[in-house]
C-alpha cells in the first residue's frame, strides 16, 4: 500500500534479503552454508524469538566493508520508497558487528553513505537509531555507546533488541541515563515476548518515548489505560509477530482491539526480508485479514509521523501529515 507512512521499527540487518546475501559473501570470498537462495529461504520458519535471531546473527556474518552496509541501506531504502514510506527511523546493531571484528565506523560510515543520500535519491528521510543487545552486559552496551561518540551527529536515539525474556529494561539504566545525557532519544523494545512488566520498566526506568512491539500490554487493563492517557506510541510489527508466534494467526492480532482502546498504534516490518513483507505488505495485511477501515489505516499513518522523531523538522512532520490526509485509498 503506497499510504505514505514512517517507517519507525525496522532493523537495517533485517532486510538482508537471501539474493544480496549471496553477492556479498561472494563479494567477500565467504561460503555460506545453504546451497541456493531458495535453500536459505527454506530456513526462514522460526520458532520463536530466539529461532530467528539465531539465523540474523549468523548471516549477517557476510556484510564486511562500508560498501556492504552501503549496498544494503541503499537496497532496503529503494524498497521502502515503493511502498509508501516518506520517511524511516533505521535501527542498527553496532555489537553485532564489533563481535566480529568490525569497526563501528565501518557500518556508521557505510550506512550514512546510503542514508545521507536518501531524501535526494529514494525520496526517503532518515535517521539512525543504534540498538543494545539486551542479552549482551550493560558494560558492553556502555562500551559501545562510548565507543559511537564520534557519530553522534549521525545518530538520533538508542534502542534495546535481541532476546527479551530474561533481560528486563532496568538492566540498562545507567546506559540510557547516559544516552539521555548526550542528548539522544530513547525507545526500547519490551512486551514482544517479555511481560508487561517490561513495558512499565521501559517507561518508568529508561525513559523510553516509543515502546517497540508492546503487543503484551494487552494482558494488563491498567497498563494499557495509562498507556492511552500518555499517548505512548507502540511500533507494532504484525507480520513478524506471526512469524515468530506471538500471535497464532494475523487474524488473531490484537490490532484492531488496541486502536478500538485508544492506544497510538503504528504499524511497521521490523525484520522485512525473514519475515513476509515489507511496511507496505504489513499494511496490505492488516487491511486485508483484520479488515481495517480506511480511517484506520489513515490513523495509523498519522500516528508514524505523530511518533517521529521530526521534531528538528517541524515543517517536513507537517508536509507528511498532509500528504497521509490527501491520500485516497484504491
Ligand atoms: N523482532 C526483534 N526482536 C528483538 N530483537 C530483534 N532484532 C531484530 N529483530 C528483532
Ligand atoms: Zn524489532
């Protein structure tokens, strides 16, 4: 669906599609251990959480120079212009790299060559989130923030991903009060497998000002009525909580039930290339399956603006907001 939208829960690694995969690791004189791309997509049937990022970590593995995460950036961001996107808030996992030998410059320098272009060449505005590995030390994720203090006019906030349950947001305090220090912005995923528990300590312990996924919060009324009464946005991602089973089918995503509560949805792809589709796609299927009207799907485009962090470009916020009001659905 070309709805012009924001692009807010998406991770730059996650749109390694099997095709580049295959180039870059010929490109790089790497074997990778499918045989074809339709071996490796073969592999794409996850378990859960845990199953997936097994299989994110270990082909990532084929992106090396500036040019990789050039390449990759630039594929991704094409993509997303076809499909409505005005503008993405792009996360990226800096100890998923410097685990394997990497320098962080490197991956700062090569995704910025892609994304600095971006407006001009896709259409696309950007900014640039570095997440912590939650199930990484808080040292590491201290270490990694000193360690991007020469990017920091390149990167706008902080998140926290990997594997939830077991790390609680409180883990990183001190790091977010650091980052809140340097003037960053926060968000943190919490409440995809995690209780929600997390979700509270996410806004009550880190400051966060968007949840990532936050689907959880549907099991505590309390949680949820405060969540309404402060507006706090809630990136969800419906086609990856399918495949990674946090819902059993779209049909059962709570969605519609969280808009019906008053709770600021949007919708996003947080992992394209493994799990279906693309911004445009998850739109299409919440459309399609969960049978959302066009005032929703408009009010899910307002929110992805609304959420943004725009706030340096009041003037852009507002031609976006326009342009999602102007849209006319077919
Ligand atoms: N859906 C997700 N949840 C947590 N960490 C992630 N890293 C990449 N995708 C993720
Ligand atoms: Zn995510």
């Amino acid at each position: 669906m070309s709805l012009p939208k924001a692009e807010l829960h998406l991770h730059i690694e996650g749109t390694l599609e099997p095709e580049l995969a295959f180039e870059l690791a010929t490109r790089n004189g790497l074997t990778l251990p499918y045989a074809n791309t339709e071996e490796l997509r073969e592999a794409y049937r996850f378990e859960d959480l845990q199953s997936f990022l097994n299989l994110y970590y270990e082909l990532m593995a084929v992106l090396r120079t500036e040019r990789d995460c050039e390449d990759l950036a630039n594929e991704y961001l094409e993509r997303a212009a076809a499909q409505g996107v005005r503008h993405a808030e792009i996360f990226f996992d800096p100890q998923a790299h410097t685990s394997r030998g990497l320098e962080l410059g490197t991956v700062v320098e090569g995704l910025w060559r892609a994304l600095g272009d971006s407006e001009s060449r896709h259409g696309v505005s950007t900014r640039l989130i570095m997440c912590f590995l939650r199930d990484e030390s808080a040292e590491s994720a201290l270490a990694t923030l000193e360690a991007a203090k020469p990017y920091l006019d390149r990167i706008t906030g902080v998140g926290l991903d990997s594997a939830e349950v077991g790390h609680p947001p409180a883990k990183f305090r001190e790091v977010y009060e650091t980052a809140a220090a340097l003037g960053l912005r926060r968000v943190a995923h919490a409440g995809e497998e995690g209780p929600p528990e997390y979700i509270t300590e996410a806004l009550d312990v880190l400051g966060v000002e968007r949840v990532d996924h936050g689907l959880r919060c549907v099991e505590d009324p309390e949680l949820v009525e405060r969540l309404v009464r402060e507006r706090v946005p809630l990136t969800l991602c419906p086609l990856s909580n399918v495949r990674l089973r946090t819902v059993d089918t779209l049909a059962d995503h709570p969605l519609p039930a969280m808009l019906d509560a008053g709770l600021m949805c949007t919708v996003h792809s947080d992992d394209p290339a493994y799990f279906g589709g693309y911004a445009g796609d998850n739109f299409d299927a919440v459309r399609g399956t969960l049978g959302l009207s066009e005032e929703r799907l408009r009010e899910l485009a307002r929110n992805s603006f609304l959420a943004s962090f725009l706030e340096d470009d009041e003037e852009l916020r507002a031609r976006y907001l326009a342009e999602v009001e102007a849209y006319e659905f077919r």
